[in-house]
C-alpha cells in the first residue's frame, strides 16, 4: 500500500481546488441567478429555475474540459453537503406533535405512492431510477428528497431533470387547486394545513398553497410538509439496501451490513437533525443552515442541469409525466380518504 506524504498534501489540495473552482463558480452564479427567480416567483423555488438556466447554457454551451470537475463536484459533493444541512429544518418536538396527529395520513398516502411508483411505473415502461425519483418526489418532499436518493440509486442528471420538472408542475397546480379544494370541503386551517402539507411536495409550494387557503392553516402545513422530510431516512435506507443486493448480489443481512449500506451524508442528516432537536443550534444559525441547504441544493441541480442530456430526456417521452400525474392524484385521494375516515373531514 503506498501512502501520500505529508509534505505533497497542501500542493495536492491546492490543485484539487484549481481543478473544480470554475465549474463549481459558474454553478453558484446560475443558483445565485434562481435565488432571486424563486423571491421573484416563490412557487418555483430555487430548484427549478436552477436545473432550468443550467440546461439552457449547457445546451448552447456544454461544459468544457475546465469547467467539468467543478461541475461533476458540484452536482455529486455540493449536492450531498446540502441534504445534510437538510437536517436542521427538524426538530425532535415538532416531530412528535405534527408526527402523532399527521402519522395516519402521511404514512397511507406514502405507501400508495411508492407501490403506485414502482407498478405503475412498470407498466408504463419507465425506467427504474426515473420512477423512484418521481416516486419519492412525489411521496416525500420534492426536490429535496429528489436530491437525497438521486446519488443512491445513480441517477443521471437527465433522471434527474425530469423528474423535478415534473414534480414542479404538479407542484403548480396544487397551488391553484388545493384552496379549492378545501374550501369546497369546508375543511377548516387545521385540516387544510394537514392536506396541502401531505400531498404538496416543495415546501414553496406548501407555503404559497395554504396562504392562498388562509394564513392560519400556514403554521400547521410548514411544519407537517417538514415532518414529511424525515421519510427521507427509511426510504434512502431501503434504497441503498436494495442497490447493494443488486450490485453484489443477494447475501445475508446483519444489522452491522445495513449500517455500512447508509451513505455518509444520510448519517449526517440525522445526527444534524437530533442536533437541532436538542436545541445545540441557537436561532442566530438555524436560519443561515437551512438557507444554506436550499442554496447549496439549487448549486447542485445548476450543476445537473449543465450535464443534462436532453436527447435521453427526450427519449423519456410522455410515460414519466403520465406518471407523475397518476401519483399526484393517488396521494391527493389517499390524504383526503384517511383524512375522512379519521375524522379530519366531515361529509
């Protein structure tokens, strides 16, 4: 085994730095450029128009060979670091109190998802890794939980571009036909808060969903919709297990070999978490950490989408938005189903 001295490191560091700063500069120009897209237009975040002008300049110019290592450490590093900030969004009594009276309704709504994902998705012949992308977008968060399993599974950055774009659009029309909705069903704050921050994916769109519904089912939505995020964990769990039996074949699983199937930035997302939750992170930081994950998130899909093979989206074709359209409304009648017979609505 051959070791590196010590005394070539600084240079080695330094080169590696010279090597990726200019894709890794030009990512975070375009998530600066969607950062005031997403103040501008709330409902689009940062992430879509991020994956959008990174699609747009790569295909009038694709990244050369000075600008691609910034860009590949960009959409792989930058990426991970981000879903481990991700964390600092959650906190232990939130959990419990959204989580006890949401649990019923979360849960049913993220299993039909997820089945609906991996058989209708192959029925329809969509490739395996855009229907788990679509499927957890659509089941847990979005684009953040998009972010968390994309370097799991292996996605490529056309997967990936598609994937959000369809989760965005669905994302738009919650927007415009989620209030309503509730207001055809008399739901009251309470309850609208618990449907839009279940079957509404990007906290935006949670957020712009029950302002237009009212500013009381605000609070409850937010924190339900970050309650949601933590399906994060046991979904990339089975994801890596699944991906480590596929690629070295079946074996017996101890608990030690499940541990070392959990990717780092998956450890780091929890142990952010319980940071949060035992308040280690006072609030002087919490507001820079989470702006620090949205920001670093659309870095990273700025990134995607100056990689993205649009000929391989192409090819997709309509089957992955069909898809997500049949989601989307399995999720939505799944919530208003337990919803009802729990006694969240009255009929």
């Amino acid at each position: 085994m051959q070791f590196t001295p010590v005394s070539t490191l600084p240079r080695r560091l330094r080169d590696r730095g010279a090597e990726v700063w200019p894709g890794v500069i030009l990512s975070l120009g375009i998530a600066v450029l969607a950062t005031f897209v997403g103040h501008a237009i709330p409902v689009a975040g940062s992430a879509l128009p991020a994956i959008v002008i990174g699609v747009i300049i790569g295909l009038v110019r694709r990244p050369g060979a000075r600008l691609r290592p910034g860009v590949a450490y960009s959409s792989k590093f930058l990426l991970q670091f981000a879903v481990v900030l991700l964390g600092a969004q959650l906190s232990l009594g939130s959990i419990l109190v959204v989580g006890a009276e949401s649990l019923p309704v979360m849960l049913a709504s993220l299993i039909v998802c997820l089945l609906g994902a991996w058989w209708i998705g192959r029925v329809l012949g969509v490739h395996r890794r855009l229907r788990t992308l679509i499927g957890v977008g659509t089941g847990v968060c979005g684009a953040s939980a998009i972010a968390a399993v994309s370097p799991i599974i292996g996605a490529l950055a056309g997967e990936v571009a598609y994937a959000i774009s369809v989760i965005f659009l669905f994302n738009v029309l919650a927007v415009a036909l989620f209030p309503l909705i509730g207001h055809a069903l008399a739901l009251d704050p309470h309850a609208f808060g618990l449907l839009a921050g279940t079957a509404v994916n990007d906290t935006s769109s949670v957020v712009a969903a029950a302002s237009v519904f009212s500013t009381a089912a605000l609070g409850f939505a937010v924190v339900v919709k970050l309650v949601r995020t933590l399906m994060i964990i046991p979904i990339s769990i089975g994801l890596s297990v699944l991906e480590a039996k596929r690629s070295a074949g079946a074996g017996r699983l101890t608990v030690r070999r499940v541990v070392s199937f959990v990717p780092w930035f998956l450890a780091g997302f929890i142990v952010v978490a319980l940071l949060n939750s035992i308040g280690a992170f006072p609030q002087s930081v919490h507001d820079p950490l989470v702006a620090a994950s949205v920001f670093l998130i659309a870095t990273a899909l700025a990134a995607i989408g100056l990689s993205t093979d649009i000929g391989a989206m192409r090819d997709a074709g309509w089957r992955p938005l069909l898809l997500g359209a049949v989601l989307w409304v399995l999720v939505t009648a799944t919530s208003l189903a337990v919803m009802i017979a729990t006694g969240w609505v009255g009929l």
